[in-house]
C-alpha cells in the first residue's frame, strides 16, 4: 500500500531568484505546497522552474508587503530564498525576526558565498561560482583557456543541497521543536562537489589540469565515430581490447609486449588515444556500445537531445512527464523524478502558475476581503 507524499502538508513561502528556484520546485515535487512570491508587474521567466507551484505577487519593499509577508510565515514550515546577504534583515525580515514570529520555521538562503566571510558581499552568478569554485579551471582542453560547464550546474547543485538541508532540518524539528537557518554557498556547492581534484592536491601534492574529453584518470575518452561521438574506456580488459582491434587489422603496435605494461600505456597515453581514435572512426556509434557492452566494457553513447529524448531505457522506466503550457496550449514532455520512491511518490507538477495566479485565493485564505484585496492592487502593494 503506498503512503502519501513524503512533504504532504507542508507549507513553502519561495523567495528565490534562478540561484536558489529549483530548491522549492523539489520540494513541490515531494508533495509541499510552494508559494511563489514575486514583486507585483514582473514575470522571471524560466516557469519549468515552477512546476507545482501557486503564484502572488507582493512588495516587501512596502510597509504593507512586510506586514503580509509575516502574517504568510506565520502559516509557513519553510522559506527558501536568494537575496543578498542583508537584505532581508535591513526590511525587518531576517532570520533572527522571522524565528520569533513562527519558531518552528526553517529558512534556507541561497546565495553566491554564504553569509559570512569577506566574499559575502561580492556579486554572484553561477559563472563566477563556477570561477571561484574551482570548476571552471578544470573544464576544457588542456591548451586552451578554462571553459564554461554546460548549464548553470552551480545552481542546480545549490538547489539539490539546500533542498536536503531542508529536509534535514524539517527532520531535526519534529525532536527539537525548533527550525533553524540553512545556509548555502554556491561557492562551497561547487568546491564540494570537485571531489578527486582536492583529495588529489591534500594528499599527492598534484595539481588536477584541464584534460577535455579525456576522463581525470586516463580511464575513459570521448572519440568521434561514423554518426556521432562515443565514450569508450582506455585500459578495461585490455587484452580483450587489443584483440579486436588485432582481428580488424586496426592495433598497429598495441599488440607489441610493451603495451601491456599500464605504467608504459599511461606514459604514452596519447599514441593509445590516436590509434584507438582511427579505430573508433570506422564504426558506429551503436555497434561499438552494443557489442562493447556485450563484451562488459562500461562503454556509452554521448547522447544528444534527441537521442536522450528517444532512450528506450528512460521511456521504459517512464522518466517522462507531460507538461501544460497554459499560455500557448500545448504539452511538452519533461524530465520526470530523478529517483522513484516505492511507497512516497516524488511527482513532478504538470503546470506552472502565471505569475500572480493565486493571489486572491491566497490573500483571502489569509483573511483578506475582496476588498483589502482590490486596495493593495492599487497601492503596488499586490
């Protein structure tokens, strides 16, 4: 028999920029109820980060604005937000006020370094997370300058981990009694998540370099084949390796003793990329996986778009999900859950809110009349 979702009943007040905007959506997607805030007469754009959410606006920026806003933490387990360090405080609106309206409550801040240190003030963005963090030394070719990641990963990531800091205090209240403030730094996010690179500086002394498509311990590469690019492993079962080269007359001298020295293969590790770069130009991408698979090499296609769209292996456990696009009217498929719980449903929302949606609606749960309402229109307050 299956439960309910995992944060059914809880309540999200989401104050976030795009730094921190995916964290509510998760917890949306866990069964919460999110409640956007956005200042009245702007749109933020990117709504797939809403999914599941209910919209107001509101100016915090207003006397008024403030005073709802409070009344909303009142009825609030969670408040996620990514303003500047300070901000919130200089309003009447930080931590240390907000716990003594509703104790219970946790407040998780994303931003570019944190709350403290002497960067807490720097401007932020997730290339300049990704520059200071160190990601961004180690992505590209190494004789080229450092490159860009693909996507705004340090966003993303700040918003996987302020979501599990969340529920790590969620859980740490229903003991104490008590919420507490989450504090994330896009900046640590980053440096966390480099693994290896530090672990290898602290312990070997060794300094981690740009290596483009070649994986950090020579174990993997990316070639280009007939109809698109494939990844395939250096030194797995390398005997097996060198003799199906050898039976397409495609090994030149991998098949000399030398080579099956590791040390000796590391050494020369650009003429085993050339030669098995000459071998992988002569198939397809899909005849290489498959039979590498057959074969127990950890071999993969590089998917694009499309191809990721079309993986039978996504289709069949049903990691697509159908969206509405209220505004145009259509259904899109899109990412689903990224892990299925077998009793606590994780369940993507199907429609993003249009900014202000639920304002009446939620004012008025709120205890606000219609004509409050109309006021606070007016004023710029809502």
């Amino acid at each position: 028999m299956n439960g309910g979702s995992v944060l059914s009943g809880y309540r999200v007040l989401d104050l976030t920029d795009d730094k921190g905007r995916l964290c509510p959506r998760y917890l949306a997607d866990m069964g919460a109820e999110v409640i956007r805030i956005e200042e009245p007469g702007k749109d933020s754009g990117f709504h797939w980060q809403d999914l599941g959410k209910r919209s107001i606006t509101l100016n915090i920026e207003l006397e008024p604005g403030r005073e709802i806003l409070k009344r909303l933490v009142k009825t609030a387990d969670v408040l996620v937000e990514s303003h500047p360090p300070g901000y919130l405080e200089a309003l009447g609106l930080g931590y240390s006020l907000l716990s003594k309206i509703n104790p219970r409550l946790v407040v998780a801040s994303v931003t570019g370094f944190g709350q403290s240190g002497p960067y807490r003030d720097y401007k932020s963005s997730d290339i300049v997370a990704s520059a200071l963090g160190g990601q961004l030394y180690l992505s590209g070719e190494p004789d080229w300058p450092p490159l860009k990641p693909f996507g705004d990963q340090s966003y993303y990531l700040a918003s996987i981990l302020a979501a599990i800091g969340v529920l790590l205090a969620l859980l740490r209240r229903h003991t104490s009694g008590r919420g507490q403030h989450v504090d994330v730094s896009l900046q640590e996010c980053v440096a966390a998540a480099l693994d290896h690179a530090l672990v290898r500086y602290f312990y070997q002394g060794e300094v981690a370099k740009r290596q483009g498509g070649l994986h950090w311990n020579n174990a993997f590469n990316v070639f280009p084949a007939k109809d698109g690019y494939v990844l395939l492993s250096l030194f797995y079962q390398w005997h097996t390796l060198v003799e199906w080269l050898d039976s397409e007359g495609m090994a030149e001298d991998l098949t000399d003793e030398k080579w099956r020295d590791r040390d000796y293969r590391l050494q020369h590790i650009d003429h085993v990329i050339d030669v098995l770069g000459r071998w992988a130009k002569s198939h397809d991408v899909a005849g290489l996986v498959v039979k590498g698979q057959s074969m127990r090499f950890p071999w993969a296609e590089v998917a694009s778009i499309p191809g990721l769209l079309a993986s039978p292996q996504l289709e069949e456990r049903g990691f697509w999900v159908e969206v509405e696009d209220s505004d145009k009217g259509k259904k899109y498929r899109f990412p689903g859950a990224p892990c299925s719980l077998s009793r606590s449903p994780w369940k993507v929302g199907n429609k993003a809110p249009g900014t202000g949606e639920h304002n009446r609606e939620i004012y008025q749960e709120l205890g606000l009349s219609e004509k409050e309402v109309e006021a606070l229109i007016k004023e710029g307050v809502i």
